[in-house]
C-alpha cells in the first residue's frame, strides 16, 4: 500500500478541517500504524473537500441574493444598476476601499471574483468622507 499522509503538515490539514491544531491526536501516537494514519489523513482531505463545497455553494447563494436585492431595488424604481447600488449604499459611510470592501465582505460575497469586481464597481460609485479629528 502507498502512503501519501505526512507528518510534517497533518496539524496544518487538521487546523484546514477543524480550524484548530490537533492536541494530543492519536496520529501521533507510537500505537497508530501507518495504515491507520492513512485512514485519518484521508477522511481529513475528504473534509476539507466537503468545507471547500459548502462555502462555494454560500457564496453561490449570496451571489443569488445580492443580485436578486440589486433587481428588485431597479424595480422599485432606480432604473438601472448604477442607480440600485448608489441607493443601497446611501446609508453607509465610506472612508476607504477597505470600507467597500467591508460592505461586500458582509453580503458573503467579498472573495468571489463578482465580489472583486463589485468592489471596483463601487469605489466608482460611493461617496467618500473624510475622517474627523476630534
């Protein structure tokens, strides 16, 4: 049988899985053989892969969203996109990119590549403010 665990990075596909570094995990243990840490190590993979699907399909359902909100606020009367995000926006204050980027980051969409793309679409659209000293 081939092998293709390592224990080198099994902590780093632990944290991939669970978001935390394995402690006292019987991969290590003297006892696990390496057929066993086989076992572990693949239904690790096959975790990331199921944590990997179910944030595509999230960011699938918020693209839905988002560009279901965008439509229905062209229908209520902002006649195109550019209208629909400035009334969507109008509410928020925006010093920076970082800010656009915080607002599209909240609809679940920021590490899409629509996201992406929304941001560059806003920084054209919003209003900057300008930082108070107080």
């Amino acid at each position: 049988m081939t092998y293709t665990f390592s224990t080198e990075i099994f902590s780093d596909l632990h944290k991939d899985a669970y978001g935390f570094r394995p402690r006292g995990h019987r991969f290590y243990d003297e006892a696990t053989t390496d057929a066993e840490r086989q076992e572990i190590w693949d239904y690790l993979c096959q975790v990331v892969e199921d944590n990997m699907a179910a944030e595509r399909e999230h960011e699938a359902r918020a693209l839905r969203d988002f560009e279901t909100q965008v439509a229905n606020t062209i229908a209520l009367g902002a006649g195109d996109r550019i209208a629909a995000l400035r009334w969507m926006t109008q509410s928020e204050e925006f010093y920076n990119e970082q800010c656009v980027e915080h607002w599209v980051w909240n609809r679940g969409i920021l590490f899409t590549d629509e996201g992406r793309a929304l941001v560059k679409e806003l920084m054209e659209i919003v209003t900057f403010k300008e930082w108070e000293m107080v």
